[in-house]
C-alpha cells in the first residue's frame, strides 16, 4: 500500500466536473446523467469523499431509512490510487456509521467481491440480486 497524504471530507461542496471526471475514467455509466449523478450524490444520507491536493480520487456514499437498513451504491477509487486503502478507509468509516442498523447492504461484482469481504461483508444466504438497470458497465 503505498503512503499518500488524502482529505476526507463529508461536506456536500463538490465541483460536477471533479465528479464526472472520477466516474468516467472508471467507465461508469452513471456519468451519462450527469444531473441525476450529482442530486443522487448531494442527496444521499452519507457522502464521504477522498482527496489528493485538489483531485476527487474517491468517493462512497449511503441510502438509508436512517433507522433500521442503509445501503452502499457507490464505492469509487481512481485507478491510479487503488491500492492505497482509500476505499478501505471509506468503507471503515460507513461501516462505524451504520454499525447499529440491522442490515447494511450492497451489491458488488468481480473484484469488488473480494475487497467487500475483506471489509466484513459476505454473500447473503441464498438471496440474488435483482434490478432493472439502465446502464451499460455491468453486462
């Protein structure tokens, strides 16, 4: 893990353009509403980003009843600072958040699957993920 000096912050203070530039360098197809991106990110319960001087290069955030279930949509590192436990340190902190509430739930794919487990996470029972999906980075 290489030692790099990043600013957490959870203030909602966040230029468009830093976010569609993390989201589409990671080919994410949320970057293709940016509008509807950015009101889902200012209106999530938690919103936790990362930064290296003035650069976005991660950010997660949370949906939730505030009581009883959240959920984690996005978990975001630039691939250049992957590897560097920014997503880790993200995850430790909604994780803490949210330690009482009965579920905390994501989805998670490929690789993303071995780091969610890392992170305290395992395959619900027997339950499948379901969706109707408008995007195009997870076919």
């Amino acid at each position: 893990m290489r030692e790099i000096h990043i600013d957490y912050r959870e203030d909602r203070d966040i230029p468009l353009a830093s976010i569609l530039e993390l989201y589409r360098a990671s080919e994410w197809s949320s970057a293709d509403k940016p509008d509807a991106l950015h009101a889902g990110l200012q209106n999530s319960h938690s919103l936790i980003t990362a930064w290296h001087g003035d650069k976005l290069v991660g950010l997660g955030n949370a949906i939730s009843d505030g009581f009883l279930v959240v959920y984690y949509p996005h978990l975001i590192v630039a691939a250049e600072y992957r590897k560097c436990g920014i997503g880790r340190a993200i995850m430790k902190t909604m994780i803490e958040r949210y330690a009482d509430f009965h579920q905390q739930i994501l989805v998670a794919d490929g690789e993303a699957t071995d780091f969610y487990e890392k992170c305290g996470f395992e395959t619900a029972g027997g339950t499948k993920s379901m969706w109707i999906y408008d995007g195009h980075d997870h076919d």
